[in-house]
C-alpha cells in the first residue's frame, strides 16, 4: 500500500512539473512540434511499460480513440497553443479546473444529481478562473491563452467522465497506450498543416531541444499516467481525489523555481478560490449527500491528467 501512495504522489508531481516544462519548451518548440513529441514519445514509454509489466493489450480501438480525442489529443493541443501565450502559473492553476469541469459535465450530459457541495466547488472553480484568468499581465495574448487553458480542462473534464463509462474492464496501461496511438493520428493533420505554414523548429534544433521535447513526454504523458494507473486503483476514491489538489501547488511552485512567472496577487487569490473547489470536490461525502443515484462518488479517479 505505501508504494500505491508513493506512486500516487510522484505522478501527481510529475503532473505538476510537466506545465512548466512545456512551458518552457515552447521558448524553443513550436505548439504542434511539442504536440507531437509528447504523445509520441509518451507513448512509446508506455509502450515499453506494457512490454516489461507483460500487461493485456484489452483496451477496443474504439473506446481509445474516442478518449483519445479528448485526452491527450484536445486537451494537449488547447493547453499547448495556451502556455504559448500566458505564463506557466497561470496555466497551473487553470489547468487544475479538470475536476470541476468533470463534475459539471457529468451533471449536464448523464444527468447525475448535483450535490450542494459540487454546486458550491464549480461555482467557486470558475470564479477563481475568472479571476486567475482577467488578472494576468500581457494583455489580449494573455486573455486568449488563458482561455485555452480552460478550454483545455474542459476538454480533459469530458476525459474524466468517459473514462468512468470506458475505462471499466480494461486495464489502464492499455487504455493509456492505444490514446496514445490514436491521438498521435488524430493531431497530425493539425501538426501537418502548421509545419507547411509556419516550418518546425525541430530542423536544425540543439540536443537540448530533442531532450526537453522527451522530458516533456516523460513528465507530461508517460510517468504520471503510469504511475496514476498503479497507484489510484490500489488507495481510495477519496484519497485519489484529494490529491489532484498536489498538481496546480507543484505546478506553481515549479513555475516559480526556475524562472517561468510567479502569479500576482490576484491570482493567488483566485488560486486558492480554486483549491477550495477542489478540496470540497475530495472532501469524503457525509450520510450519502454526495454520492450518485448508483450510490458510487464522484468523481472517480481514473486516469486523467492536469494538462
């Protein structure tokens, strides 16, 4: 059981450091360059990762792709083409609004029964968005790569609430895979276009440059989804879900570290407006106020990530 939590805790770092690494490849990369080599090179790690663990290849090619679409096909590019243009501590803590979202989704397309405190943690979660996102210093650019960013957590919300319908039966590691396969597919077509129109800068490019474009498959894609898989099935819904408030904390942190922006007063504010969102979506529901007309919580952890 500790190596469940430690798994759960590393994944949920690595989440939280893979915005600022994308971050900060995109100063070198362009959004489809960095598109392409996260997934692929994500991909091919869990690839390897099947091959060792000697897991079932059982995930439906169907099911992959549709998830696939959205996560990380969607929710990669939305967040890609956003870090471009807003700092890494904003998207941290925009990006973070994925459980929200999940739970706001969720309500309006399966109609699941909305809880006081999943009510009160979405209306909380956009308001410290709004904030995060009006807040930021750069103007116009600024306002359109935040609002990526939340069309990114929408997009990776609606992962979440597939995921709970398609994920059932399967093991995680092939699901993750063949997304990856499928979503590889899926966004050359947009990487083709923007290489014909705009060049890649992957031509010419520096050692540095291919190996932050592999460390941003690493920590983006390949060990967080890896480890998540291994550690949310083995601890509690509960436990799972609180520990999604770890990645827009790293994240921030991160950002701040190594130079990629610190967030302004504001937006700490906004921030925290948001942890508290996600705290009341983690809180342990009490004498079944929160739990589904099936009788299950929400939201289920499944593999999901925080870009």
């Amino acid at each position: 059981m500790r190596r469940a939590y430690v798994a759960l805790v590393l994944s949920l770092v690595s989440w939280g450091i893979s915005v600022t690494v994308a971050d900060t490849a995109l100063d070198v990369l362009s959004a489809a360059d960095l598109l392409v080599a996260e997934i692929a090179i994500g991909t091919l790690f869990v690839g390897l990762a099947l091959l060792v663990l000697r897991r079932p290849l059982n995930a439906p090619w169907r099911s992959a792709a549709l998830l696939g679409s959205l996560e990380p096909a969607g929710a990669y590019l939305l967040a890609n083409l956003g870090l471009a243009r807003t700092s890494a501590a904003a998207g941290s803590l925009l990006i973070s609004l994925e459980s929200v979202f999940a739970v706001a989704l969720a309500w309006l397309f399966l109609r699941e029964r909305l809880s006081r405190r999943e009510a009160l943690a979405i209306g909380l979660g956009l308001a410290g968005a709004t904030v995060v996102a009006l807040t930021q210093q750069g103007g116009e650019r600024s306002t359109l790569g935040n609002l990526l960013l939340v069309l990114s957590s929408v997009a990776a919300g609606g992962y979440v609430v597939l995921a709970r319908r398609y994920a059932v039966g399967v093991d995680p590691l092939s699901l993750v895979f063949k997304q990856g396969v499928a979503s590889l597919l899926l966004v050359l077509p947009f990487a083709a276009v923007s290489w014909t129109t705009d060049g890649s800068r992957f031509v010419g490019a520096a050692a540095g440059t291919w190996a932050l474009a592999a460390l941003a498959g690493l920590v983006g894609f390949a060990i967080p989804f890896t480890l998540w898989s291994f550690g949310a099935s083995q601890v509690r819904p509960g436990v799972a879900a609180a520990g999604l408030n770890l990645i827009p904390v790293v994240g921030v942190l991160s950002a701040a570290v190594f130079g990629r922006g610190l967030p302004t007063a504001p937006q700490v504010v906004g921030g925290l407006v948001i942890l508290a969102g996600l705290a009341l979506l983690s809180a342990t529901p009490g004498d079944g106020e929160d739990s589904l007309p099936d009788g299950s919580l929400s939201p289920d952890p499944v593999p999901c990530s925080s870009r």
